[in-house]
C-alpha cells in the first residue's frame, strides 16, 4: 500500500524541519545534532503552537553550549565587552572575575533571588557596596543579554525585581549595608586659587582651560595640535565618542578668552629653561611632558604620570595648609569636572558641556552646588519691623 503523502501546506509557516500532523507539531533535528536531541531523529514539542514554541526554546537553550553562568559570562566577555570604552572594559571584565567565582557552577535557569542576594551582600562587605553596585550591573546586563539572544526565556531575575534592589536605595539596610551615595565633593574657587597659587607652570595653564571645557583629564591630555584651528578647538570624548567643539568667538564676534588659555597650556608646555635639551620628539599634542611625549598612554588606556604630577600637588596642598580643616578632604581631578557641570548656569547647559544623552546622570552627579534662587522677602515681615522701629522697641 502506498504511503499516504503530507500536504505541504500544513506545514507552511513552521520554522525549519518542524512538522504539524496528527494534532501535534513535530522537530526533525539534522542528523549531525540529532545526538544533542536525546539521539531521536523526531521529537514532539506539543498539541498547540504555543506549546510547540516554548518547548523548542527550552531545548534549544539547553542544546546552545551556554547553560551556566560560567558560560554565558564567557559569552558575554566575547561579544558585548569589546563594543565598550577601554577602562570600562576592564571594569566590566574585573567584575565578570566575581561572577564566575561566585555564581559560575549555577545553571542560569536555576539561579534564585536568594543566591543573588546573598552574592551581592558577600561583595559589598568584603570590599565595599560599590563594587557590589558594579557587580549587580553587569550581571543584570548578562541576562538581558541572555533573553534577546534567546539563551534564557524565563524572567528577568534581576531588572524590576524589588529582592534585588539596587544599591542607591534601602533595600539592604537590613543587611546593615549603607545606601550608596554619589560623590558630593565641590571644589569652593577659595581652595582652587589656593591650589593655582603652589601649582607648577603646566598645571597653571591647565587649570583654567580644564574649567572651562569640563571634559574628562584623558579627553584634555589627547587634544592633539591638530584639533585647533583658526576658529576652535575640537574634543573627542572617549567614553562616548561624542566630539565637541569650542568656539573662540562670542555670537557677536568678541574673543571669549578660550583662544589665549589655548596658547597659555602650549607656551607652558614648551617652555624651558637655559641648560634644557630639546625635545626627544616633535610635540603633536597640546599638553606635553619635559620630553615632548603626550601624558596619555594609548596603550593602557592611561595618564598615571599625570596623576602622579596631582597627587604631589594635592599633598603639597594639605601640608600647607591649604584645604580647610572642614574640608579635609583632598579634591580629585575629576572634581573639577563636576565643579564645571555645577557651575554651569542651567541643567541644560551643564549637560551639553558633559556630553551626557540623559539629564539625571548630570543632576544626580555633577551638580554639586543646587539650583540658585532668588529668596523671597516678605513685604509683611518688613511692615512688622519697620512698625517696631517706630514705636521704639
């Protein structure tokens, strides 16, 4: 007897080597991989479509290779981390390193809320709630990851879920674990003409120029000559690859004064003394060192020269006497960063000069100072005491 032929119309639609007969739909895996399908050569996933999909999905979750979180943190560190800024690749991959030790061996659909927690809590007190803040970010990003590549079709375990709290609020103050607070430091211009006055040469020049741009150190020391021109000065933003450029001129045609703190940070740079060699090499960056070289290491994605030429300086400072005894606190560089987003005249302003898409990051950390307001005198106040004053009490 012949074999009774399928319409290949009841399968139109299907996703490939799928089958619907008999009122149940079907999978053919190819025989190459038929020995990670239980070795069948047809499995039935379910009597309705929606049955059928979410059958598949588990097993081809189970089938990818990527079923621990040791493995989808690999995953993670191969495709997402390289697209990021080099520091915030080694952040990101300094903090995978906490994942594999403490979660790795956990299959990512058996991974608990409990297990979450107690890993983040482990962080935070045995090195500081920052790092478990880090640590919480990548990690919710890895399973985001995980459910638009399909490698996870369950829900998040982490996003808008109220057990695993992010770190800015109270959620842990039962685990004695303080809220994390965003860095509140501003740089009065009482401290700063203090620090200008026992600065060398090239810091003098770079201080008011770093004010006025407020972009990041790194983002100021890769100014290369190249970037000035008759009309501006160009900045590339590594973190976002944003570029800015800085007029010289006012709308009506008036010098600003950027122009002459340009030639400033290039005189101080390039000024030497009677008995000094020449450069080793030609300068092709605004700020230079003794030998001409740029303070920027492209390498390493560092300036660690330059945070040494500021640390001498801040400790120069507080041996002298310099930072206030109610600000104890040495400022960073990066302070004055946030000391240019504060004393910017509106939040908009503050947040083209960062270079931020999203105004609460500027709010939230670098407007230090607070709104100014005009306070509000009140007319009856003033009758009260202009009417005590003449009856002469």
């Amino acid at each position: 007897m012949a074999r009774k032929r399928i319409d290949p119309r009841k399968n139109a639609g299907l996703p490939k080597r799928w089958r619907h007969r008999d009122g149940a739909y079907y999978y053919r895996p190819a025989e190459s991989v038929q020995h990670l399908w239980d070795g069948k050569s047809e499995l039935k996933l379910g009597n309705t479509l929606d049955e059928a999909h979410k059958a598949f999905n588990a097993r081809q979750i189970s089938v990818s290779g990527v079923r621990t979180i040791r493995d989808l943190a690999d995953e993670y560190e191969r495709e997402i981390v390289p697209l990021n800024a080099p520091p915030t690749q080694k952040s990101y991959r300094y903090c995978l390193r906490f994942i594999r030790d403490g979660l790795g061996h956990i299959e990512m659909r058996t991974l608990d809320t409990d297990e979450i927690r107690e890993f983040l809590i482990a962080i935070a007190k045995s090195y500081s709630v920052r790092q478990a803040s880090l640590v919480r970010g990548v990690l919710s990003h890895m399973y985001s990851y995980a459910i638009e590549h399909k490698l996870y079709n369950d829900k998040h375990p982490i996003k808008l879920n109220e057990r695993v709290p992010t770190f800015r609020s109270e959620g842990w103050k039962l685990h004695g674990i303080k809220k994390l607070e965003d860095r509140d430091r501003y740089v009065d211009d009482s401290e700063l003409a203090a620090i200008y006055s026992i600065a060398n040469p090239v810091i003098k020049a770079y201080l008011p120029l770093r004010l006025t741009l407020g972009q990041r150190v790194g983002d100021i020391l890769q100014i290369k000559l190249r970037d000035i021109t008759d009309e501006e000065i160009r900045v590339k933003q590594s973190k976002t690859n944003q570029k800015i450029a800085f007029k010289f001129k006012n709308p009506d045609g008036t010098e600003n004064g950027l122009r002459a703190l340009v030639e400033d940070a290039y005189a101080a740079c390039r000024k030497k003394g009677p008995r000094a060699k020449p450069f080793a090499v030609e300068p092709d960056h605004l700020f230079c060192n003794r030998k001409g070289r740029t303070y920027y290491n492209y390498k390493k994605h560092s300036h660690s020269g330059w945070d040494s030429s500021w640390q001498r300086l801040m400790q120069k400072a507080r041996e002298k006497g310099l930072i206030s005894a109610e600000k104890a606190e040495r400022f960073t560089d990066h302070d004055l960063r946030a000391k240019a987003g504060s004393d910017a005249v509106s939040l908009q302003d503050a947040q083209r000069l960062m270079g931020h898409t999203n105004a609460e990051m500027t709010k939230r950390v670098y407007r230090r100072k607070g709104e100014t307001v005009n306070p509000l005198v009140s007319e009856l106040w003033s009758k009260i005491s202009n009417d005590n004053i003449s009856d002469g009490n």
